[in-house]
C-alpha cells in the first residue's frame, strides 16, 4: 500500500524523470530501446554525429534479500531459481501452430466413447504425423512429467515445490527435445493441459520461463524444416497415449532437474508464510477476533467503499487490541 501511494505521488508530480522506464507501470526497457533507435535514425538523417554512453552496475542487488535467504528464513530448503530467459525482439515473428480438434466438445456432456472415436478420425485425417503425448502430475510432495514417443516413454521429477502447470508445459519441453533428437519431419503434440496450451497460444515477454523457452525451441526448430502442431486432448478419456503419459508422470522413473519457477518459488513463500502466520494467530486464545475469524484467510467481500473500508478498518484493529 505504502510503495503504490509513493509511486502514485512521485508519478502524479512528475518528478521522476520521463528516461526512467524501470519500476514504472506500463513502462519498460523496450521504450528506452525505441527512443535511443529513434535518436540513431534522427541523427543519419540530419548526418550529425550522435554519442551514447552505457554502463550497468556491478552488484547493484548484492546487499538485497533473495528468495532462498526468505526460504531458509523460514525452514524452506533453498533450491535454484529459474529466473526469465530474454525476451523474444519485437521485429521477431512467433506463430505457433494449432489444431483445435476437441474445442467445441465439452467435457461435462461429451462421454468418453465420443471423445476417442474424434481422436481416432483425427489420427486417420494426421495419420503422416508422428503423435507424441505429454502429462504433467504433483500429488503430495511428488512433481512428475512424462513424455510417450512411439513405443518409449520419457519421464523424470520435477522439484515438489513446482507446479502442476510447471510440470505440464516441461513435459513439453521435453517432447520437443526427443522430437529434435528423433529429427521427425511431421508431428503433432498431444497435451491434456489447456492451460499449457493456452499458454503457448498467448506468449508474451511476461510468460512463464519454460513457455519461453519451448517457444523458442519451437521456432527453432520449425526453423529447420520441421512441422510440429499442438492440440489440445481431454484427459482421462481412454486416449492410450494419454493415459500412458499420466501413469508415468505419477511414477517419475529419475529427477531430471531440480530448479523452481520464480512464480512457483514466490508462491512458496507465500503458502509458508501463510502457515507460519497461522500458528502465530493460533496462539492468541485471549483474543476475541480470533473466534470469530480463526483461519488466516481474506475476509468476505462485503462490497465496502473507499470511505466505509477507513471508518471500519480502525475500528476492527482498536477491538483486537482491547481483547
């Protein structure tokens, strides 16, 4: 709250300066780029001579807390951070292709039978592509990701503090590594994750890590001549492929690799904290709010506005003092 009314002042006031793009809402390093190409072509143009001057400054972050320091603050084991990869330039075409066989289908009123015998017909229509099929799972401390290729099956754990989504689009990651190592010309890959497909569909510099990074191998290698599609499959659905990927994504044969998303990393420090409060509001028995509100949680939505939210907020924390 504190760091949005400052950066409000200092934004209504002007008084930071308009080359300043860095911690600035819908503003960005690209702007700067931009300006500094602007500058470059003005000055080709009126044939003057035009000077830059860069420098980046060593350790500018070293005294600052990371992730692992917060974890390790709160019995968290520290674990390595998959920070962004860099970002694709604007001028740079990313189109990823799609099949959208099952869209219209829904899963609440297709059954099971409808749903392999459009996977069959679809298969006949793509019968020249090879189908690779990727699962992700997390049950209990247990992150798995798997890959079936043919005959094979690729699979491997992931760290327990990723997520399901984490684990579902680095199965796609894999898949497209066999499909680099395997050199097939055609292929089409099959995911039970919407939200991994949607992702790919939808990249953007703020997507997460790995959608960046299969985005980019993708390209790569569509770049090399290769044909490879995404299509979306409903899961649990008697598609043997699938359900191959599920069972071995449930049952990781080796840890592949042990780093952690830095959304999955900050959302772990948010579940600790959350847990590390609670026992903390657990040991208030004298308190009379804790009662009436004993799980640490967001209250209700009670539609206040701006003006009864600052009468009532005082008044809830003068009645937890007094208790």
């Amino acid at each position: 709250m504190v760091n949005a009314r400052l950066a409000y002042l200092l934004e209504t006031h002007k008084w930071l300066s308009p080359f300043q793009s860095g911690f600035r809402r819908g503003r960005s390093t690209l702007d700067n780029i931009l300006r500094l190409e602007t500058s470059i072509r003005e000055a080709f143009v009126s044939k003057k001579h035009l000077v830059s001057i860069m420098f980046d400054m060593e350790k500018a972050y070293d005294r600052t807390w990371r992730i692992g320091k917060i974890l390790r603050s709160i019995n968290t084991v520290d674990f390595p951070v998959l920070n962004k990869s860099d970002e694709f330039p604007p001028w740079k075409d990313i189109s990823v292709s799609f099949i959208d066989v099952f869209e219209k289908w829904h899963k609440s009123t297709t059954h099971n039978l409808v749903y392999r015998s459009i996977f069959y017909d679809h298969r006949q229509q793509f019968s020249g592509y090879e189908p690779v099929f990727t699962d992700g799972s997390k049950a209990d401390n247990l992150v798995g990701t798997a890959v079936v290729i043919r005959n094979s099956i690729v699979s491997g754990g992931l760290h327990e503090l990723c997520s399901v989504f984490t684990s579902e689009i680095y199965a796609i990651y894999l898949a497209l590594v066999e499909i680099a190592d395997r050199n097939y010309k055609n292929t089409i890959l099959y995911s039970d994750s919407k939200s991994a497909i949607e992702a790919l569909r939808s990249v953007s510099p703020l997507s997460q890590p790995i959608v960046l990074k299969c985005v980019e191998f993708y390209l790569y290698l569509t770049g090399k001549g290769l044909n490879i599609m995404f299509c979306w499959i409903p899961g649990h659905s008697g598609i043997i492929g699938n359900e191959m990927a599920d069972t071995a994504a449930r049952r990781p044969a080796t840890v592949v690799d042990n780093f952690v998303p830095l959304c999955d990393a900050l959302q772990a420090v948010k579940i600790q904290l959350t847990k590390k409060w609670q026992r903390t509001w657990d040991e208030q028995n004298q308190n009379k709010l804790h009662d009436i509100h004993p799980m640490v949680k967001p209250l209700k939505n009670f539609a206040l506005n701006r003006k009864q939210s600052v009468v009532l907020t005082p008044q809830n924390w003068t009645h937890s003092f007094d208790a």
